[in-house]
C-alpha cells in the first residue's frame, strides 16, 4: 500500500492500493459506525469517502460494502464473473488499469508520501512514475518521502529504489525508511510521517 498525504498544504489523507481487497476500507467504516452515532450507513459512508481510496489494479467488492466476494462458501458464476471483471494483474497493459491514472495525480499532489507494505516491484514503480516524480522534486523537496521496508535488506532496498533511492533522505541527509523487521506500524510510529 502507498499512502500520500496533503496536497499543497490541505491536511487530507487519500490511499493508492496496489491491493484487491477492502480491508483498509471496511475497517474504518467499522470504526467510524462504532465510535459514532450515523443516522444510517450512507451518512457513515459519506463520512468515510471524504477519504480517496484508489485500488491501482481493481477491487473485490464494491464500495458500499454490499457485495461480499470472499468470506462467503459458495458464490454464484455471475457474481465470480463480476469480481474477476474488476481485477486486473501486474502483467496486463497499463491501460487496463483505469485507476493509474489517478493514483499517479495524487503521489504527485502530496506533500507526504508513505510506502506501506509496497514491495517497490520495477513495474510498479515504472507505472506509478516514481523515478520521474523524484526527479521533478529533487530540486525543490517540497515531498517528504518515508516507508517501510519489512523484510527488504539494505542492499534490496538500494536495487528496488533506483532511480529515486535518494527522495527517502531529508535534506539533513537523514534516512526516511525504517529498519528491514520494522512493519508499518513502527514506521509511522518512529518516523515523522504524520507531522
């Protein structure tokens, strides 16, 4: 997951997915109805979707949470049909992916930008323009770039970010990615992506 923050000062949060499922989503409409008192679920909803969550490659379900794809024992072939209609893999062309397009405006509007979980696939990170988006802020460093890396050894790390491995130091020349056992959480708890 890559999550960018900001744009041009505004404090709004928006998500790009490389992800199918909802999960991000469903939490926080959870946490939202929970904590409190909605009228109905389309009040919540509009709540939640003050958010942007753009899934890059499509999505399982759809964003009211009415359709529940997986979890479920048996699912008819239209409603397999359905689900598979929205999916589109790594491999396929770029233009089968509506949502790329999209998720390259916000990483270019963010003030912030946080890898969460991304593997930082050559692919992917051709697709999304990373290198280019690097490339256009190096001078200014008006992004602040952070992420996580769990797993991912220093000389991966190095090899999967070329191109833009620099955008991940201030301009003090101090590390904005975390330890490789460090998860998401303890990158958003040890480094100052939220400010």
């Amino acid at each position: 997951m890559i999550s960018a923050q900001g744009k041009f000062g505004q404090n709004k949060v928006s998500f790009v997915t490389l992800n199918y499922d909802r999960s991000l989503e469903r939490y926080f409409f959870r946490r939202l109805k929970a904590q409190h008192r909605y009228a109905n679920d389309k009040a919540c909803l509009n709540e939640l979707y003050q958010l942007r969550f753009v899934h890059v490659y499509g999505s399982l379900g759809d964003e009211r949470f009415i359709e529940h794809p997986y979890g479920r024992l048996e699912s008819s072939p239209d409603e397999v049909r359905r689900s598979a209609d929205r999916l589109r893999i790594i491999r396929e062309e770029t233009t089968e992916a509506p949502y790329l397009a999209q998720a390259v405006e916000l990483l270019k509007e963010a003030d912030v930008i946080c890898f969460l979980g991304y593997g930082f696939h050559r692919l992917n990170n051709q697709r999304l323009g990373l290198s280019d988006r690097a490339t256009e802020d190096r001078k200014t460093h008006r992004q602040q770039w952070f992420a996580s890396r769990f797993g991912i050894t220093d000389a991966e790390f190095n090899r999967l970010t070329i191109g833009f491995h620099d955008r991940f130091f201030n301009l003090i020349n101090t590390r904005q990615y975390a330890d490789e056992n460090d998860g998401a959480l303890e990158v958003l708890r040890k480094l100052p992506v939220l400010g």
